[in-house]
C-alpha cells in the first residue's frame, strides 16, 4: 500500500503512519480472533471519524453563512454529511484504491466500503493531527459540494417529495422505519417512504438522513417514469 500516494491527495503527512494503515484495513481483512483488536481500532476510528466531520461541516457552515437561518444550516449540513456526499468525496481521491479487505468481500461493490473508511480515514487525521486541521482538511476536501448548488437547495428532498405528491393530488408520503442496523455506537437506519402508489427506502446514520435518502429514491422513481413516458 503506497500510503505516500493517498497522503499527497488529502495534503496531509502522517506522523502516526500506523495510525493511516489502521484507518485502511477494513474490518472484513481479518475475521479471526486475532484480528479482533484491529477490527476495533478501525470501528473506534469510523465513530470518530462520523463525528469530527459532523462538526467541521457545523463550524464552516456556521461562519461562512451568517445570513442563513437555523433551517437553512440544518439543510446544507445533511446535504453535506449524507451517505451520498461521503462517497464523492472518497472516489475524488481514489480512496478505495487503498482500503485494505478481506477476499470475500470482493463481490461487493467498493461503494459499500467507501464512506466508512472515509469517516476512519478522518478519525485518524483529527488523532494525529487535531482539530484544526482535520477542519482544514475537511473543508478542502469537500470544497467542490460546498460550491455546488445542489447542496445548498432551499428545499429538502422530503419537502419536494410532499410537494411533487400533493401537487399531483396525492396523499403526503408516509415515513416508516424497517430496520435499525450496526452497533450502538454506529447506527444504520432503513427508512422506508411510501406515496403515490410507490415505495422506496433509504439508509443513514440517522433518522433523518435515512428519511432525506428515501425521499430522494422516491423522487428518483417518479423521474424515471416521467422520462419513460
């Protein structure tokens, strides 16, 4: 693994280069009693990771837009912090390329290993070198989202959806939750949205981003069949 390489594309040098290693070996690389604690390591790092990034995105949106409202800020932050959001942000820097998995795994799609190890590739830069930086790097590294229009969209996918629904005179769409995943430190919410005769489902670390998630599915659904027409 050329971790010189992955280091150029976030701008950062490790003084903990074990700590990076670490933060690329999935859980999935060694099942064995042995490789309990590694697992672990790789989890606590993804946990810190989710939280650290949560807050830079606060702090940048916080300062950068004093003419936002609560609402607003609320909005761009889980624009900018969904699944969706965090994948980009990976494939930008080729992460996958440097993720460390297990064999088996291999019929997943890297999608699937993507966003948690970005979130331990973060926990492991705010350890090493901390706060500050790891804002730093956030904000550089999610800079093309934060100027991209989309994500600073006055309305919430849960917002159109209702809209798009009534509008076609519909019934608003119902939220239901089908299953809670992961640890309890690291939830996965599956939400499942249902409207206009359709259904779709979404995940997220939280209720809400699992909800926005959905209701993008849903929304993706009804453009798929307007195109089809």
């Amino acid at each position: 693994m050329k971790l010189d390489l992955l280091e150029n594309k976030i701008n950062y040098k490790f003084n903990n280069k074990s700590l990076l290693r670490g933060a690329l070996t999935h859980p999935s690389y060694d099942l064995s009693l042995k490789g309990a604690e590694k697992r672990r390591f790789y989890q606590r790092l993804e946990f810190m990771g989710d939280a650290v990034l949560s807050s830079a995105i606060v702090d940048m949106l916080y300062h950068s837009y004093p003419d936002s409202s609560e609402g607003e800020l609320a909005l761009f932050h889980t624009n900018l912090v969904k699944s969706s959001s965090i994948v980009k942000v990976a494939q930008n820097i080729n992460l996958f390329e440097h993720i460390i998995f297990g064999k088996s795994d291999l019929k997943y799609s890297e999608i699937s290993f993507l966003e948690n190890s970005m979130e331990s590739l973060l926990g492991a830069i705010y350890i090493d070198g901390g706060y500050d930086l790891l804002r730093n790097r956030v904000i550089k590294l999610w800079n093309n989202l934060i100027l991209s229009s989309d994500f600073f969209s006055k309305k919430s996918a849960k917002s159109e959806l209702q809209e798009y629904l009534q509008k076609k005179g519909m019934s608003i769409p119902q939220y239901q939750l089908l299953n809670t995943t992961g640890t309890d430190h690291n939830p996965i919410f599956t939400i499942i949205v249902i409207g206009g005769g359709k259904e779709s489902s979404g995940q997220g670390k939280s209720k809400k981003i699992a909800e926005e998630n959905a209701a993008i599915n849903l929304l993706n659904k009804f453009k798929e069949d307007k195109s089809a027409s």
